[in-house]
C-alpha cells in the first residue's frame, strides 16, 4: 500500500511544475505588503535629524557635523515611521529583501559634496529671494506713507 502512494507521488511530481525555484539563477519575486528596507537618497537629505528622532526601535544616526547618516539594519523593525516623518520625502521603503550579512553593522552613507555650479546656483537663488523680499518690502513700505 506505502509503495502504491509513493509510486502515485512519483509520477505526479515528474509532470507537474517543480516546487522549488533555482535561487542564484532565478530570484523569486517580492510577496505583496512586503515592507522591504529603508533607502535614504543622500542627495536630497538636509540631515535634519527627525527620522533618527522619530524610530521606535533607535536604530538610525544622523550626525549634520560629520555629514552622515547611519542605520543599524538588524535593529530596525522596518516600520515606516521614518519615512513618514521626513520632510523631504528622501527616505523610501523599498519592497526588496536586505543582502544577508556575516556580521552585525552599521551602514553608514555620507552626504556627497556639492559641486561649484550647484553652490553658484543656490547663491543666485538666495539672492534673488532676498531681493524680491526687498523690493516688497519697499512696496510695502511705499504703499503705507502715502495712506
């Protein structure tokens, strides 16, 4: 009788699909609501420090001195409340798994230094802000002497 099931099982998984997927050649995809992990785009981030605030489980650093963020992977509990909490919407969860670690670590990303021509251009952007809050302040100024 054992070997009849056996017989029936064999037979049945040489026409079916295989339960199994080979892993370094084929990546199974990402189950729905997966939250993934936490990507911060260094580029847009003020360091202002409201994510690190801001995790339940403490495991963001942010240092404006040193122009660093840093991030403990294995204790965060990939909650979302620190992307919801950044003002510049430069912090994402993206629906991946982590790359499994040897070691407990830190990753530690730097703010990237700005070039000539973005520091030109956010200089003429001050500027010119500051002179239009001057021309209306003038306008403003005008308009009340002579009511």
């Amino acid at each position: 009788m054992g070997s009849f099931k056996l017989g029936t099982m064999t037979l049945r998984s040489i026409f079916k699909k295989p339960e199994t997927i080979l892993y370094p050649v084929v990546e199974k995809s990402a189950p729905d609501g997966l939250k993934g992990h936490i990507e911060n785009d260094m580029a847009v981030c003020i360091l202002c420090g409201i994510c690190a605030k801001t995790c339940p489980a403490g495991s963001l650093r942010v240092d404006k001195a040193e122009k660093l963020w840093a991030i403990d992977r294995f204790g965060c509990v990939q909650c979302g409340s620190c992307t919801r909490a950044c003002p510049k919407s430069c912090l994402t969860m993206e629906p991946t798994y982590q790359k499994p670690s040897a070691s407990k670590r830190e990753d530690v990303y730097f703010k990237p230094e700005e070039s000539q021509e973005e520091k030109a251009a956010k200089e003429a952007a001050k500027a010119a802000k500051i002179e239009a809050a001057m021309k209306a302040k003038e306008a403003k100024e005008a308009e009340a002497s002579e009511a």
